[in-house]
C-alpha cells in the first residue's frame, strides 16, 4: 500500500486484511473450517453493547482498493436520554450536522447553512448490517488503546438488502465495546474506530457559542493497495 501524507515522504507498507482477497481471488476463495460458539458469543454480546449506546464517537476510512481514502470522523448522540438526536459528520471537503429535526452544512473554514433534512442514524438502527451473519472465527488478543481486545471475525452472505461482506471486530476484553471493526466487500474496504462511549455530546445549532467549530482533518491518504491497515 502507498501512503501518502502531506509534507511527508510518501511510504510503502504491504499488509492483508483477508486472506485470499475475495476481490482478487473471487467471492467463493475464502473458506472457513466451522463456526466457533466462543466467538459467536462474544460477537452477539458486543452487538447488543452496540446498539445500547446512547453516543459514541468514531472515525471511518473508506477504500475501493483502486487508489485513494476517504477519511470520515462522527459524532452521534441518539436522544433516548431525553436530550435532542444529534450528528456531527466531518471530512476535508464537508460537514454535515443534524439537530433534532433540521441539517445544516458547510465547507470546512466556511458559514454554515440549512440544507436538505438527514436523519440522524443511531447505534440502535446498526443490528441490521450484521444479519445472517455467519463463520465465526476467535482471532488472537492485541492491545487497543493500551487495553487487550479479542479479535472475531465473521461473515455476512449476500441478501436482497446488501452484498456479502468479511469483518473483523475487536472487542475490549473489559467492557465489552466495539473498539475497532474491519470490513472487506466487493471494491469495498472500511475500517472504523470507536471512542466516547454514552459521553456527553454538547453540540448546539449554527449561531450560538457551542457550534462545532472546523476542526483540522487527517491528511488526504492515496493507496495502490487493496485497503487501509486494519491491526493495531
């Protein structure tokens, strides 16, 4: 993979995040040996930690594996606490943020104005993505911001709703929380990383004090490769 960062010399570092790519190798190439309860288990408890967050902060990198990354930081506070639905979605081209039942956007730097409604999607809304999921495998135990994580993977068949997918979640040992997820599709490759689990979020509407401000964003990446680093 080529990495490319601004002011630095660009870096060429090789890695995998499934083995054979189904990309390269086709649809039908990676083949799993049985389906671990273990892992099974540890995958649905972490799911329903999931979906019971009330917020949650997290960074999305998204590749075709053709060349290039796009780099998305969120913010999302669902409103079941009694406080007003909140998303925050910045990038180096765009923001976009959700309070209650109106959106506004900007460019990074500009004024913000109203546009078109976007909902705001909470945890509780995720489950579906993960439906059929099948071919759970226990991977090893790594350390994630300084705490050991248990890595599963898993596979999702194709259905009428989406295309079949790989993951690979890492799940802090301690708490039980999606820390860090992987995921290979057809041309597809994301990685996401959660922080701020049920955190206050205290982001108001364009025009007062506490309007998110345009925050400084990760340096274009380019990749020849098939995806982003998924190991810490």
């Amino acid at each position: 993979m080529l990495v490319r960062r601004a002011g630095l010399e660009d870096e060429v570092v090789p890695f995998f995040v499934l083995v054979p790519d189904p990309n390269i190798n086709g649809f039908g190439a990676p083949k799993f040996g049985g389906s671990s309860d273990e892992a099974q288990t540890l995958f649905q408890n972490a799911l329903q930690t999931e979906l019971a967050l009330t917020s949650v902060h997290y960074t999305e990198r998204l590749a075709s594996g053709l060349g290039g990354v796009a780099v998305l930081e969120r913010t999302v506070s669902s409103g079941v606490d009694g406080s007003t639905p909140v998303s925050l979605q910045t990038s180096s081209s765009i923001e976009l943020l959700t309070i209650g039942d109106t959106t506004w956007q900007r460019t990074p730097g500009d004024d913000w104005f109203e546009r078109t409604y976007i909902p705001v999607y909470p945890p509780s809304e995720w489950g579906s993505t993960y439906d059929g999921a099948t071919d759970f495998q226990l991977g090893r135990l790594v350390m994630v911001n300084d705490k050991p994580a248990r890595v599963v993977t898993f596979y999702v068949p194709e259905s009428d709703s989406q295309i079949a997918a790989w993951y690979s979640w890492w799940i802090d040992e301690e708490t039980g929380h999606l820390v860090n997820e992987a995921m290979v599709s057809r041309l597809h490759y994301m990685r996401w990383r959660f922080f701020d689990f049920n955190q206050p979020v205290n982001i108001q509407a364009p025009g007062s004090e506490a309007t998110p401000p345009a925050s400084p964003q990760a340096s274009p990446v380019a990749t020849s490769g098939v995806a982003t680093p998924v190991a810490d």
